[in-house]
C-alpha cells in the first residue's frame, strides 16, 4: 500500500472535523488480511463496518469514497417535498474510523489490477488488497436521451445521485412560478429504485400543493408500468387532484429528445415546454465497475448469489446499485442486505471465520403525502443463476389512515435504522 500517512491524517482531519489527527498506521501486520472497498454508499459503507467489527482487527479495512460527507439518493425525494432537511440525509465517516478502524481514503478510485490485487488512486497512490469490495452505484447514460449531457443536466438535473444534483433541482423548484409546468422523463428499467421516481412526483406535488396549485406535473415514461402503480395513482388522485399526468411508454411517453437551451422534451412526437426538468435516463454499474473489467454486455456486474463475489474476477465482491442481482431491486435495503452477507464471506476467506447460508431481504418504503407512505418488499434466497424471490409483500390500496401512518412512522424508523447500521 503506498498511501501516506500524512496524506491518510489529512484524509481523516476532514472527515473527523478535527483539524490535525494522530493517524493510525497505514502499513498493516503481515499476519492481516486485507480488504479495500470502493464506495461508502449503503452497500460500501456496510461492509467496512461489519467487517471491521466482527474481525475484531484480524483485518485491516480501507474504504474508498470521494467525499467525507455522504448524502443519501433514498429520502432525499422528502427534501424536495419539504419534510426533510439536506442537513438530515448527509453523514460522515468519521465513526467507522474512531470506533471500528476503518481507514477512509477521500479519493477516487480510476483504476483496478484484479491480477496484482491493487487499486490506483486518481492522486498515482495504490492500495493492495486480499478481497476488494466494489460498490460505487450506478453511471447515469447521458446520451441515452438525444439532447440530454453532463453539460444539460445543469439545466435538466437527472438528482439520481444524491449531492449537488438534489440541491439543483430543489432550488428550481422553489423558484419555479405558481402555474408552471414540471417535466419529469422516467427512466427505463433497470434502474437505481424502482419506486423512486414515483415518490418524488408525489413529493413534489407535495410542495405544489402548497405553495403553488395552480402548477402541473407531468410524467413522461419509457415504460408501460412502473412499481406500486396502482398505489401512487391512488395517492395522486386523492392527495393531489388533477395535478399529475403520468404518460406509459405504450402510449407516447417515451422521451425522444430533450433541448436543455430550450427547456423542451419532445415525447411521442409532442413536444413540451417546461418550467422545471428532471431528466433521468439510463443507468448502468458505477465506472470503477466498468474500469475494472467487472460489467457484462448488460451494463451491469454478474456475481455469485450465494456470496455476492465477482464472476469476472477472483477476489472482488460487488454489492449494491451495480451488481446485477437477479429479482432484488437496486435499493439502499437490498444494498446493505448484499453487503451482510459479502461480509461475511469476506471475513470466512481471511480468517476462516464460520459461514451461514445466505438470506437477503428488501422493502421499499414510499412517502406519498406527509403521513401517508406505502410499501413493497420481499425475502430472497441465493440459487445457481440469481437471488431469486421466496414472498413478497405491498400495501394495499385503499388502506386506512392509521395503517398509512403507521407506515410512514415504520419508514422513518428505517431510514434512522440502516444510516445508523451504515455509519455508527
């Protein structure tokens, strides 16, 4: 490993807030395993800890994340609603290194050497590793939609990864006139939350709701459906009359083009002129994923379901957004699920530490108004080709209050739950 100690204690001093840190020793024991993991999202996060933790430093754990402060895609749609501060979906790191010993590295990870076992930072450094865990999210395919760049999400924010994007798009909404027109193009499956963009139309339509009723919300879509259908449109109809247009793939939705200068989408031959546009396009693994040569022609990265290693390279582990998991969803809940159970194959190779059969769990909690939220999860079990679904689970529609809250009250629980399990 040739990261400095003095470039590992600046690293720390911005995580920690404490100006000038005493850094633990970079160079590990020659007895240790070691484990890199790149992304401290819910699936990176995750596997540092619990590995960290439970090998009670038999393993010396450096994680990899560009920023020290993490802001979370799932919850960010109650900040665009306004029941949610920025402040409230953003966290440090600075736990998982006083506390389990986990080695943060503020940098961005540009290359893999799955033969030598090394990873090179963007600043020349590298990092040798026994087991690497890669969970970087996902890549947005800008030029998925004609028209649409890097450069026009300036103008069209896709807010599909959480940070300035989310602070974009919030700001336009604020500022957007009563009477105005917001445009949101869904993406085509897969994607990064499937219930994800139907949520923010609700929280959206929230704010409108608010201080804006006479605006409209319109919802282009590649798709003929979309998770929790028949809930959201019920949410739409009796929290938010007349003031969402959702348009399937089947029946023109689909977005052609996009003219960012212009602020236009152009969908079924139709074109629209917004006031605000949330562009999200296709997706696909994270570039580190790419980079390392651990994708297939889908875009996405194969893996073991039994222990959610690479089937492109020996050694590398990848959970979350990028991993292609067979029937689980690209959620933050099945993210640390995958991330429990790579751990502890992780922890089983370099230590040989006891195994027990895989299980994964997932639930979509959706807030659709402030006290009304509505839910969908299943239990998986590994076989030979996917994780595949055992029973699975949704609210009902025309539920009644009390259940719905009830749900929104076990929602916040959640996401209180699994930041902790990520970051405390």
């Amino acid at each position: 490993m040739t990261i400095t100690r003095r470039r590992f204690a600046k690293g720390m001093g911005i995580a920690l807030g404490l100006g000038t840190l005493a850094a633990p020793a970079v160079v590990r024991a020659q007895n240790k395993g070691r484990l890199v993991v790149i992304g401290g999202g819910a699936g990176g996060a995750t596997v540092a800890k619990y590995v960290a933790r439970d090998s009670k430093g038999d393993i010396d754990v450096t994680l990899v994340q560009e920023t020290p402060l993490y802001s979370t895609c799932f919850y960010s749609n109650l900040y665009l609603g306004g029941l949610r501060s920025f402040d409230s979906i953003t966290h440090g790191y600075s736990t998982l290194a006083g506390k389990y010993g986990v080695k943060p590295v503020f940098e961005r990870a540009v290359e893999v050497d799955t033969t030598a076992k090394r990873v090179r930072l963007a600043s020349g450094d590298t990092l040798d590793y026994d087991a690497l865990v890669v969970a970087p999210g996902i890549e947005i395919i800008y030029d998925s939609i004609p028209g649409y760049s890097k450069a026009a999400a300036d103008y069209m924010p896709h807010s599909w990864q959480a940070g300035p994007q989310t602070l974009l798009l919030k700001k336009q909404l604020d500022a957007m006139e009563d009477g105005g027109l917001f445009v949101m193009a869904a993406p085509p499956n897969p994607f990064r939350c499937p219930p994800g963009p139907y949520e923010r139309v609700s929280m959206i339509a929230h704010t409108f709701k608010q201080s804006k009723p006479k605006s409209k919300i319109l919802v282009l879509d590649a798709k003929a459906k979309h998770s929790k259908q028949a809930l959201f449109q019920e949410a739409w109809e009796n929290h938010y009359n007349g003031m969402v247009e959702w348009i399937p793939g089947d029946f023109g939705g689909e977005v052609e083009s996009v003219d960012a200068a212009n602020m236009t989408l152009t969908a079924g031959g139709e074109t629209h002129k917004a006031s605000v546009a949330n562009v999200i396009p296709a997706q696909r693994a994270g570039a580190i994923a790419q980079i390392a040569g651990l994708t297939d022609d889908s875009g996405w990265c194969p893996i073991v379901p039994a222990t959610m290693a690479s089937k492109m390279a020996e050694g590398v582990y990848v959970v979350g957004d990028a991993c292609n998991p067979g029937d689980m969803p690209k959620s933050a809940f099945s993210a640390n699920s995958q991330a429990k159970v790579a751990a502890m194959t992780i922890r089983h190779e370099l230590t040989g530490s006891r195994v027990f059969p895989a299980k994964f769990r997932n639930t979509c909690w959706s807030t659709v108004a402030p006290g009304d939220s509505v839910k969908v999860g299943a239990n998986y079990e590994p076989t030979d080709e996917k994780i595949s679904k055992l029973d699975g689970f949704i609210s009902e529609v025309g539920e009644t209050a009390e259940i719905r809250e009830q749900t929104k009250l076990e929602a916040d629980g959640w996401y209180a739950g699994i930041t902790a399990d990520m970051f405390s």
